[in-house]
C-alpha cells in the first residue's frame, strides 16, 4: 500500500494542475509558497479519494490508523479537535437531549451544546489545591449526575486535561455503559496514549463510544490534523454524515498526508519513538530532581507522591508550578523566553505549562531542565501562602441558549459582580469556559478575571469586544 505523501509527490511533480488550488504551485508568482510546501498542496482530483466518501488511498489510510490506534473505525479530521468534538456530539444526541459533561470541557463541546439544544448537567472535576489546578472527575460524581439525569442520552469528558491528568476512565466508562450512555471522550491532548507500554492506556482501550485526538498537539503531524475513533458500526456512519455538516469540501491534501504519514510512522517506528521520548521525559527527571522552590507536576520530589483527587498523570505534561516561589507563572515564563528563548504552551498565575511532543530528544528537554535548574537557583521560598487561583464554581440560574439570545449590556469586568452572564467569557488557553451564558458572575469570577488580564492571558467573550467588558443580561 503505497503512502498519501508519496502518491502525491509523485503526481504533483508530473502533472499540469488545472484545478484547485489557484497557486498552481507557482512559487516564482508567490515566493511564500515554497516555504509552506505549495509543491504539494491539492484537494480532491482524480485519484486522491473523497474525505467525505473514502473508498480508495483515504480508506486505506483511515483503515490503518484503525488498526494502529486499536479502533473500530477512525476518521481523519483536518479542522482539529474542534472538528471533531462538533461532529462526535451531533452525531451521538438528538435536538434536546440532555447531556452530562465535565464542566472542564473545551469551547467545542459547548459550541455542540448550543447548536443542538441540548440540555447540560454538568460534573465538575475535583480541584487539587496542592497545584491549583482541575484534577480528576471521580465515579461519585459521575454517578451523582447520571441520578439527577436518568434521561441524559450521553457523557462527555476530557483525558487527559490541558496540564496532564487522568481520570479512571474504565471504571467510568463501564458505569456510563451500565446507565446506556453513550461516552465521548476528548482526547485532544493524548493522541500518544494505549500506543505503547511507556505511556498510559487511553479512552480507546478502556471502550469509549468515540474519542476525538489532536494528532498535531503531542504527535508528528501538522496543525490542525486530527482523528476520531468509533467504536459501533451504525455511530461511525452517523459520524461521517456529521462531519460532512462542518468539515471543508476542500480538505488539504498536506494535512491529510501528515496525518496519513504520522500513522505510518507510528506503526513503522512507534517503539523506537515512544522509547525515546520516554528517555528525554527520564532526562529531564533526573534534572528537576535538584529544584528546590519550582515544582514539576509528577516529576522530580514529585514522583511518586499522591496528589489528592488526581487518579493519575500522563508523563508528556510538564506543568511547573510557582506556588512556592517568589516568582508567578508570568515571571517565570519571561525569564525562560528572554533568558533562554524557551515559549511555553501556557501561562497562568500560579505556574506554566511545558508541553512535550514526540519531536522532542534528550537535548530540548534537558535545555528546558538546565533552564528550569537555573532559574530556581535564584528564587526564594514564598513568604506566605499564595492566594488560591483556581477557576471558581458556577451557579447556572437560566438555561444557555435563553440567557444567549436575551437582551444585554456592557459592563466593565471589575462591576460585574453578582449579575448574569450573557456570553461565554474564556480564558485561552486553554479554551475552557469560565461561565456560559446563564450563569452567575461571582465576586471570585471577577477576582480569576482581573488576575487572568494582568497575567497576559486572553480573555474570549462571545459579544463583549473588549477584554475588560463583559456582557450582562440588562433585565437581571
Ligand atoms: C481539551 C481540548 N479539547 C479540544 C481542543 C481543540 O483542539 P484543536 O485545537 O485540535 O481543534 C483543545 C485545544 O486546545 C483542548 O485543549
């Protein structure tokens, strides 16, 4: 079976293309396009398959990321994750269906919620105050939800999260199975899990409906590639029907061959990768091992401890915490940009996320340690306890899509305690909402706010076009 990327470097340095795209990989028109590798950029022509109807070279492909990734069947997604999440939620309910999910789930999956009008129950992960941070979401509260919902047709969850950890998936997925749920699992951040013995199992092997992987966050593959894996023959094909709904008619060609590539190599070589990637994570371990007032989430003194209500960690996260530094996660994340030209993924109060990919070596990652080494070797310890920085419960008082088509007004951040929210207000990254429309703004909602703005972070309103105003419903 020959590969997507070798059928198209062979056709497109043959042929005269008189079809899309219109660069027509003229790269003396257009200079740019020679970096951005315009020499093979097409979308369907004869030969290369349908996205939306695979039957030929994107069968095959799809068919061996299935057999790689131990799936039932796989898709492969060119618009990400988000893709993926709008799809899998459409085609798993029904218009008013309820639904439970982790509040912690990602900007798409409450997109889905309003295109579907759907009713959301929500389970909230337990917060570990050691790190501040989201932690696992536990089968008591997964149970707590599907009682107060007995006709809630379907579970959604995110494993791993943004800063790594895990929940029992098998124990709650058998328990969503019990109740007749169908599970749909946003492994955005774990594309790299159940391929090999070094890193954690994942939703797949632990039988979950449909998972949805970011290919290009942790795995060799281009922004934006992405796959879903379906379990049931009958939700594989309501899936593709969904994903013609929000899926390009022009799907890249460079995309499709990255991702049919990435499997291939993973199939090919995965053992080898896996083992040293795992070997650059041991790297850096053994160098954070000497941090005295850094800590790194599972590494170093860490290792080993139990860190309440987190069930388990994933190892390709690096999540450094400032809590007991005199420094916050913004200073931190400048020193390691002007002092060592290290950019990392995520920058919060309290700490900074260093994401690993399977593109890493020993070297990136001990540069990182000698960074994170050197730095803390010119910190003190805090002098007293930081305030805590954890995204603050909401309290829903009026369902989404009505508080999202209400009347409403702009109010500034810091005067917008005690009202009703008329918009989705986000701190990016990583795109988890911190309310949605509906719910109550508390006064701990705008102290996370204001401390999120002077961190640098975005700030995402659905309505409001400036970071400081927030939408309010007017008559509330
Ligand atoms: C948990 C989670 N799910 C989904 C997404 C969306 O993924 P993508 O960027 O591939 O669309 C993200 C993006 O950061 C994410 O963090």
């Amino acid at each position: 079976m020959d590969s997507l990327f070798n059928q198209l470097v062979m056709s497109c340095a043959n042929t005269l293309p008189m079809h899309m795209p219109g660069h027509k990989r003229n790269t003396t028109l257009a200079p740019y396009l020679k970096k951005l590798a315009a020499d093979i950029d097409i979308t369907e022509i004869l030969g290369f398959d349908h996205l939306h109807a695979p039957g030929g070279i994107l069968r095959d492909g799809m068919d061996r990321a299935a057999r790689v990734f131990h799936a039932e069947h796989s898709f492969f997604l060119v618009g990400g994750s988000s893709l993926g999440m709008l799809a899998s939620i459409r085609a798993a309910t029904r218009p008013g269906d309820a639904i439970l999910m982790a509040r912690n789930c990602h900007l798409s999956v409450y997109n889905a919620i309003a295109l579907n009008h759907l009713k959301p129950v929500y389970i909230y992960p337990e917060v570990n105050e050691d790190y501040q941070i989201n932690a696992s979401i536990s089968a008591e509260a997964l149970e707590e939800a599907i009682i107060s919902r007995r006709d809630a047709k379907v579970l959604v969850l995110t494993n791993p999260t943004y800063e790594g950890v895990l929940s029992d998936l098998t124990a709650i997925i058998d328990m969503a199975h019990q109740y007749g749920l169908t599970v749909i699992v946003d492994e955005a951040h774990g594309a790299h899990l159940g391929l090999s013995p070094l890193f954690p199992s994942g939703a797949v092997r632990a039988g979950a409906d449909i998972v949805v992987q970011s290919l290009h966050k942790t795995m060799p593959s281009l922004t934006q590639t992405a796959l879903a894996h379906v379990r049931s023959a009958p939700l594989a094909q309501e899936m593709q029907r969904q994903l013609s709904v929000f899926e390009t008619t022009s799907p890249s060609f460079l995309l499709l061959a990255s991702i049919d590539s990435c499997v291939k190599l993973i199939q090919d070589e995965g053992d080898r990768l896996f083992a040293a990637w795992a070997e650059a994570l041991g790297a850096f371990d053994r160098m954070v091992g000497q941090l005295q007032v850094l800590r790194v989430l599972g590494y170093g003194q860490e290792r080993g401890s139990t860190l309440p209500h987190v069930w388990g960690l994933e190892p390709s996260k690096l999540y450094i915490s400032t809590l007991s530094a005199d420094l916050n996660g913004q200073e931190l994340a400048s020193l390691l940009r002007r002092s060592y030209h290290i950019e990392p993924e995520m920058i919060a109060p309290q700490g900074v996320l260093a994401m690993t990919g399977m593109g890493d070596t020993v070297h990136t990652l001990t540069r990182l340690g000698k960074a994170l080494v050197e730095i803390d070797r010119e910190q003190s310890p805090v002098k007293q306890p930081k305030a805590s920085f954890t995204v603050p419960r909401a309290r829903s008082v009026m369902p989404m899509q009505t508080a999202e088509r209400a009347p409403y007004q702009l109010v500034p951040v810091e005067e917008a305690a005690e009202r009703i929210i008329a918009e989705r207000l986000i701190v990016y990254p990583p795109g988890v909402p911190v309310l949605v429309p509906g719910e109550e703004i508390s006064p701990q909602v705008v102290r996370y706010v204001m401390a999120s703005m002077a961190a640098d972070n975005t700030i995402l309103h659905s309505r409001s076009e400036q970071a400081d105003l927030i939408a309010v419903l007017r008559d509330a």
